[in-house]
C-alpha cells in the first residue's frame, strides 16, 4: 500500500472513530436524559390509566435542570374500525379548550400597549355595530370594562348556558327534557332580524347543534359560523336579560367574556382572529403545532380519542368551531412555550416580574373549593401545598367534551408544566366513573411538587 493510500485510510479511521465517538456521547446523554425523566414521568403518579375512568394522560414537566414529556394509558379504549388501541404519545395534539382565552387575553394586553385601548375603557366602544346591536340590551353593558371582560368580573352569563348547549339531557334524544332546547320559528326569526342572515341558514345552524351536537346524527358535517350567531341566539333565549352581578363586584367565569374580546380584536385589528394569533403570538414564539379547529386546518383528523362519561366524542369536533374561548389545537410543547412567553413577558417585551406585578395588580379573588383564586388578566393564580410551605401558581384550565387540560407557570420555582386526560363527565357520569376533574387535579398538584422539586 502506498503512503498516500495508508494516509487516506489514516483519516478515514479517525473520523469514523470520531464519529463513534460522538454518537456514544449523545446515546448516553439521551439514556442519561431517558433515566433522569423517570422520576417526572405520569405513570410513577399512581393514578390507573388505561380504563373507562381515566384512559389516557400527558404530561410535560419543564426546569431548570430537565424538560421530561411523557404519557400514560391509551388514547383509545378498544378496537375501533380494526384499528387496535394503542399507547398515548406525549408529543400529539389535542383540543387545549379554554387554554385559549389566555391566547386572547395576550392580544388584548399588546394592544393595550401600543394605545390601542386602554384597560378601564368601555368595553362597548370597541364592539362594531352589529355587535354593539346585539348586546345593547344587556343590562349594564355600557359600564362594563375591558377590563371586567379580562377578568371575568362583567357579570354577563355565560353564552352556554342556553338550553342547547348546557342541557346534557339532549345526549339521549328521547328525553323530554330537550325539547326546551329547541328554539321556536319565532326565536329563529328574531335571530335573524337581530344578525341579518336568513332564517333558513339559521334554522339549519340549530337542526346541525341540536341533532349533530346533542344526538350524534351525520357525524362530520362542518358548518362554519360567526361567533355572532351564538351571541343572537343566546339574545333570543333570554340568557342575558339579567347580569348574575354589578359589573366590577364579584368574579363569574363566562364564556361570553372572552366571545366578546374576540369579536372586539377582529373590530380594532380589521382582521380575523386567526391571522392575529398567527402573526402576534404563533409566528413570534414559533408555535407550529397550534391552530384554529376547522378553520385553518379542515381536513385535520384527531389522534386521540376523547370520551365523555362513556361515549366516544371525537367525532363532536369535526363539526365544532371555536372561537377566542376555546377552539385552538395544541401539543403539550406548544402550549408550554406559550405559557412561559405569557407569564415570562417575551410577549410582552418585559419581564417576569413585571408581567406579575400586573397580574397582582388587576387580579380579583374568589373563594372556590380549592382555595382562593385570583382572576387576572387572562390567567389564574393559586396557592399549591407543597410540603411546609405553599407555591404560587399561575394557570389556566380547559376542557371540551372528552378533554381536560391544565397549563401552569410556577416562577419562584423558575418550571412549568402541562397536563391533560383524554376523558371529561357531565354531572349524571360522576358518580357512575368518578370525577375527571378530581384526576387532573391530582396529577397538577403533583406535577407541582415535582417542578419544585431541588433535584
């Protein structure tokens, strides 16, 4: 063999012994990484996944020293259309609900920012004209703030608590019950005196909630509508004929509230809510694995399924369309990153501390089973035990039928994490399953102890 050819042949084993090297290196930084999460992972919480009362559970851990994501359970119960159940993967996307309303309340807070509005303005000065029209009836609705839409303390009723959407008795069609829900010609025709759009389009919008929604006929249709037909409908059912308080006195969460802080972005920003959470809060942060159920992504098909009480309610969102209340897809990923920009101020071109002073500026609190919560602007704090002392945690909780999900910021910890069960219950399944939101609270408050954790 020739010098050069021994040189070659030199080189060559040393880069590959190089390369040896360094792919040892990151196969035992991975299984170093692997071992270390087995502390923080959710099967180690002693909670029985994979059964009709809890099917499945994620969970994503972030601290200083570690980020663990990590899943338990299934995402599907049994053999459905021959494909087979199968494990839950920490890294899929699922409905994040009422997570959402923080998305919303980042929006507002920019604008607030820039001048565009200001907190204690009149709420109705930013609503357009058909909205404006909609809501004039509500019983002091031009002293409500934005600030009362923020934090849930307007007093207007919660839009779902109309007949159509509350009565679980509509999941059995055969129960007498429901034909309350139904709404009259004359409630369809007041509606669309009320929005301007024709009372065929309206009574064909409530035949597909009440019998797709409530009685599970013709899975899979999607009608796309603005949140201004939930609103007129919720008019003509009398949902807000009286305010459940005086504006600014107390704290009731209501849907309607962040309804209205959407439709008043869309007015300012004379865009849709979709392109602003894009280019203000997705794009910024790099959230590629978030978006609008059925709006940006029609032909998206649900990895996991979702069940409330014992039905299969996956197929429900294929035809649901939500709005700035509830309505994003999400990953545990996405939504943490999103929560640490949010209570972190990279949204908001601040700090930390600066974000939390803000908090516990316009924070209002409220006796709950749970403790004292604070309602703030677009998020909530509690005090968490956690051995002989307690946590402060900033959080939001959503949850959709055969959903629930918590996303959660713990500063003086400097971790995060994110939470949900593929599994939710009306009031009649409680009993029957135990209470879904007894579990997810279970795996919070321990999720709690483990970001805090010194290790």
């Amino acid at each position: 063999m020739r010098k050069k050819d021994r040189l070659i042949n030199l080189r060559t084993l040393c880069a590959c012994s190089a390369l040896l090297i360094t792919a040892g290196y990151f196969l035992g930084a991975a299984r170093a990484a692997s071992t270390a999460c087995q502390e923080y992972d959710i099967k180690s919480m002693g909670f029985k996944f994979g059964t009709p009362e809890l099917p499945g559970g994620m969970l994503l851990i972030d601290k200083p020293s570690i980020r663990c994501q990590s899943a338990a359970g299934t995402g599907q119960l049994s053999t459905i259309d021959g494909i087979p159940s199968a494990p839950l993967r920490p890294d899929i996307q699922f409905p994040i609900a009422s997570n959402t309303k923080m998305f919303t309340a980042s929006v507002i807070l920019q604008l607030v920012q820039e001048g565009k509005l200001k907190l204690e303005d009149k709420a109705v000065w930013y609503f357009s004209d058909q909205v404006y029209t909609l809501t004039s009836k509500i019983p002091h609705i031009n002293e409500i703030t934005v600030l009362d839409l923020l934090r849930h303390s307007s007093g207007i009723p919660d839009f779902l608590s109309q007949p159509r959407f509350a009565s679980t008795d509509c999941i059995d069609k055969t129960n007498p019950a429901c034909n309350s829900a139904r709404a009259t010609n004359e409630e369809i025709e007041a509606v669309s005196r009320l929005t301007g759009y024709s009372a065929d389009l309206l009574g064909q919008y409530h035949t597909f909630l009440m019998e797709t929604w409530f009685f599970k006929k013709n899975w899979g249709i999607q009608l796309y509508f603005d949140p201004v037909f939930d609103l007129a409908f919720a008019v003509t059912h009398g949902v807000f004929d009286e305010l459940n308080f005086l504006p600014g006195t107390q704290v009731g969460y209501s849907n309607t509230d962040y309804l209205l802080l959407g439709l008043m972005i869309e007015n300012i920003e004379k865009s849709s809510i979709d392109k602003v959470f894009k280019t203000r809060i997705r794009d910024r942060i790099g959230l590629d694995q978030t978006f609008s159920l059925n709006r940006e992504n029609p032909s998206f098909k649900m990895p996991l399924h979702l069940y409330l009480a014992q039905n299969d309610y996956t197929e429900y969102f294929s035809g649901m369309v939500g709005f700035t209340d509830d309505g994003l897809i999400g990953t545990l990923s996405d939504l943490n990153r999103f929560m640490r920009a949010f209570i972190e101020g990279r949204l908001f071109n601040t700090d930390a501390s600066t974000v939390i002073k803000f908090f516990k500026k316009h924070g209002i609190d409220t006796q709950t089973k749970s403790g004292v919560v604070t309602y703030s602007t677009g998020v909530m704090s509690i005090e968490v035990p956690d051995g002989n002392q307690s946590r402060t945690v900033y959080y939001h909780t959503g949850e959709d039928p055969g959903v629930l999900s918590i996303s959660a910021s713990i500063p003086e910890c400097n971790g995060s994490l994110v939470a949900m069960i593929n599994q939710s219950a009306g009031d009649s399944a409680i009993t029957l399953l135990g209470n879904p939101h007894d579990h997810i609270d279970g795996i919070f408050q321990k999720a709690v102890k483990m970001v805090c954790a010194s290790k």
